[in-house]
C-alpha cells in the first residue's frame, strides 16, 4: 500500500481539483489558504481505509488486520454515505457533489492500494466484497510496497525509494488537480 504520503497527495489532487473557481488573478497561496479545511478533509478522507491498522497497532503487528474489509467497494459505499449524512445532519445544504467527491476520495485509495505490490499473502484485498470475498491486486503495480511490520519499520531508509515514488506521483497528480481547478469559472466547482 501506499503510504499516508501517497494517499494523502492523492486526496489533495482530488480536492484541489474539485475546489470552486476564483476570480482570476488570485494567487494560489490564497486560493489553498480559502480552502484549507475542505482540503484537509479530503486528505483525511483518503487515508480513512487504513483505519485498519489501528487495532493491529494494539497487538504488536501493524499489518494484523490490515487489507480486510476497509479495503472494499461495500464499505467505501457504506462510508461514504454515512459521511455524507452526516455533514447533511450539520450542514443542510450539502449537496450531491459532497457525495461523489467521498464516493471519490475513498475509490481513490482502493485504486492506490489496488495498484501497490503486495509481499505477502493473501495478496491483494476483497475490493469487491460484498459481492465477492476473493483478493485483488493489480498485475503490474504502480507503487511499491513498504516494510511496516512495526511502527518503527516505516520511517527506515529502505522505505525511502517507495516514498520518492510516492512524492512524485502525488505531486504530478496535484499538478493535474491545479490545471482543472484553474480551468474553472468562479461559480463552478464543488460548494
Ligand atoms: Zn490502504
């Protein structure tokens, strides 16, 4: 899988892109620091599967429960939704756009992980369940795999080749996200 790095660029990418347009000519310092918390959100949002190391983080094995369930179309639909209502409960005027960018933040970190190598078995996650409960990984992975069996593991130079790729990615993708953003009119993106 990929790191945080990774799926937090990524989440950025997406944000950025879905952010609303500004009247041009306003510098994209300001432009981020307007929206600094719909972007932190999603950074969050695509990193939310891996909440699934937290209970192998109790145990001594990062990996213990990790690549279940989190890691599954059924449950990106069910928490996606869930968020949504929620932000509806505070927020009444949150639309359907709010929804598909979830729908989309937590798609993106199947995909990610979809396209990472995998060293251990069972290779890959259930990313069909609930309608299949076989593994899934991509043939030709695009991101490479990190030693974290412990917390400590992750922060090693071995890991450092993995997360150089990781940067590169996320940023190319976030300068993709930039160009949508500044193709947008001032009324159009996400609200
Ligand atoms: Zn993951």
């Amino acid at each position: 899988m990929p790191s945080p790095i990774g799926h937090s660029l990524i989440g950025l990418a997406i944000g950025v892109a879905a952010m609303p347009g500004e009247t041009p000519g306003t510098p994209l310092p300001r432009r981020l620091f307007r929206r600094r918390w719909m972007l932190l959100g999603c950074m969050v949002v695509a990193n939310l599967p891996d909440i699934d190391f937290i209970p192998g983080l109790l145990v001594g094995d990062m990996n213990a429960y990790h690549y279940n369930l989190t890691h599954s179309i059924g449950w990106a639909v069910l928490v996606g939704f869930g968020l949504w209502f929620l932000l509806r409960a505070v927020r009444p005027r949150t639309g359907l756009a709010c929804l598909v960018l979830l729908l989309a933040l937590l798609g993106s970190h199947l995909l990610a992980d979809f396209w990472c190598e995998d060293r251990s078995p069972p290779y890959g996650m259930p990313i069909y369940w609930p309608l299949s409960n076989r593994w899934h990984t991509a043939e030709r992975p695009l991101f490479m795999a990190m030693d974290k069996d412990t917390f400590r593991d992750v922060f090693t130079l071995a890991n450092l080749p993995a997360a150089l790729r990781e940067l590169g990615i996320g940023l190319a993708l976030c300068l993709g996200g930039l160009g949508v953003h500044y193709a947008r009119r001032p009324s159009q993106g996400f609200r």
